[in-house]
C-alpha cells in the first residue's frame, strides 16, 4: 500500500471568496501539501463556454512554477439532467473536452460526478444504460489523452441512483482501467445532532442513509483516487462524522496505490466560516498520516 495526498482548492475555497488571489491560495497549497498535489475545480479553470487553451497552458505553467502538480481537474454535472436538456451529443462533446482540458493540466483524473437524481419517471436500469452509453463514447479519448476517469459519489439518496454501489457497477460492468470510482467520504458519513442531516452540497436533499465500510472495501480495488471529506474535527484532532479508523484500516491492506483529495468542507456558512480554513485543512492532513503512517 502506497498513499499520496494532494490538496483540494475546495478546501481553500473561503479564502478565494474572501478575497485572496489565486496565487495566494497556490502559496498555501504548497506550504502544507506534503506530495505537492493539487486537486482544480471549474472556478480556478478558464473552461466556459469553451476553453481557451493558451490561457490553459499557461496557468498550468503558473501552478507548476510553485512546485505543485496537478492531480485532477472536475468535469462537474448531472448527466441524467444535462442529456434531458442539451441532447446526449453535446454532453458527450462537452465531457470529451474535459478530459483534453485535464490532459492539458497534466493532470493524472478527470472527475465526474454521479449526484444525479432519477428524472420523473425514469427507471434505474434506463439512467443506468445512458450512463454506460456515455462512458462507452468517453473511454476511447481517455485513452488516447492518458486520463483516468474517476466517477464521484458522496451522496446516497432515496433513489438509489446516486450512491458509490452505482458508480462501482459501472465501472465493473465497462472494465476499463480509464474507468475507476472515486469514493467520496461523504457516502459513510454518520448523522450526529451537531451536523445537519442533509447532504452539505445540496441543502434541498435529505441525506437519508450512509453505507456500510464494507462498500468502501469493495471500491478500494477501483479507487487509485479517492475524496477525503472532512466537515469538523473535535478537540483531539480527530473527525467523529465518519468512519476514518475503520476505513484507513482497510486502505491499509489495499495492493494499490491511492491518492486521496483533501476536501475540507467545514468552511461553508452552513457550518464553521468563522475558522481558518488552512489550519482546518492542516488537520485532515494530519489526520489521514496519523492513520496511514
């Protein structure tokens, strides 16, 4: 077993909206990064409506001149809701960009998300069958461009659809090494009285359950990359919402290689923006060596 951890710009976020440049968050990043990793998200990537790829290059050259890598970059929307809207050709087109975007950045993934909900009337198996239509047409370019395509879960919905279960089926059903399950730790987050019971990213859903650690188990044959979400730590350091313990216990014994995304949350207005997110971040970095070793 061999780890990496590589720093998420969520986790900064605060201090972009606060006011801080880029190149002072690519400072910090730095400063507390103990592989030089960086996870990028849309916000930080010049990519709408398109993307303007000198200026892709050169902020590639602008991160790297800080000694930091990029690890991924997100490719973020719900699927199911995109192709009802824009037509299947065009998310595809859309999604095939991302990965020439992330191959650009150097980047080792392109992360997609699967906090999709079943539209009105749609069937499991139907979002099922559009999800291996569109990652049929995507492995190919990921391929050829050398990008993983790591497909993100961290919600756990009513539905069913939303969940790493989802994500992990589509990627045994494909068996594509461009192909893998970016488990989110959100998916094994316990409920407790000091944090709503709702999923932190989309207020509006109630989180309805958490999975067993012996789903994250079974991912972590298909997870290279994996999203360490951390909302609060308690006075010794330690983040009582999930499972870590358990969870790093099994990573432990993993015969892959992993890289993990600090993605501290704690931030948001919904919970603790009066600290310093630097610091809170220094924690879940700690805290992941503390049980790795």
């Amino acid at each position: 077993m061999k780890t990496k951890i590589s720093i998420g710009a969520w986790s900064l976020k605060q201090l972009s909206l606060k006011g801080k440049t880029f190149d002072e968050v690519l400072e910090v990043a730095a400063e507390i990064g103990p592989d030089k990793l960086i996870d990028l998200m849309e916000d930080y990537v010049p990519m709408h409506p398109h993307t303007n790829m000198y200026e892709l290059i050169q902020l590639k050259k602008r991160i790297n001149s800080y000694g930091l890598t990029i690890n991924s970059n997100w490719g973020y929307t719900d699927l199911n809701g995109a192709v009802y809207v824009d037509g299947f050709e065009k998310v595809v087109n859309d999604l095939k960009e991302c990965i020439i975007v992330a191959a650009t950045l150097g980047a080792k993934y392109m992360n997609t998300p699967l906090d999709s909900s079943l539209l009105p009337g749609m069937k499991y198996e139907e979002a099922f069958e559009l999800y291996i239509k569109i990652y049929e047409e995507l492995i190919p370019v990921a391929e050829e461009y050398n990008v993983i395509i790591g497909i993100d879960t961290g919600l756990v919905e009513s539905g069913g659809f939303s969940s790493p279960l989802t994500a992990l089926k589509l990627v045994k059903s494909l068996g594509s090494d461009y192909l893998t399950t970016t488990p989110d730790f959100e998916a094994w987050r316990r409920p407790t009285d000091d944090i709503p019971k709702v999923f932190i990213e989309t207020a509006d859903i109630e989180k309805t359950e958490y999975l067993p650690v012996d789903v994250f188990e079974e991912c972590l044959p298909y997870s290279p990359f994996l999203h360490a979400k951390f909302l609060r730590f308690d006075e010794k350091g330690e983040e009582p919402h999930f499972p870590i313990a358990e969870m790093m216990s099994l990573v432990k014994q993993s015969s892959r290689e992993h890289t993990f995304c600090i993605e501290y949350e704690g931030w948001i207005p919904d919970l603790d923006p009066h600290l310093d997110p630097v610091i809170e971040t220094k924690k879940g970095i700690d805290l992941l060596k503390r049980y790795l070793g």
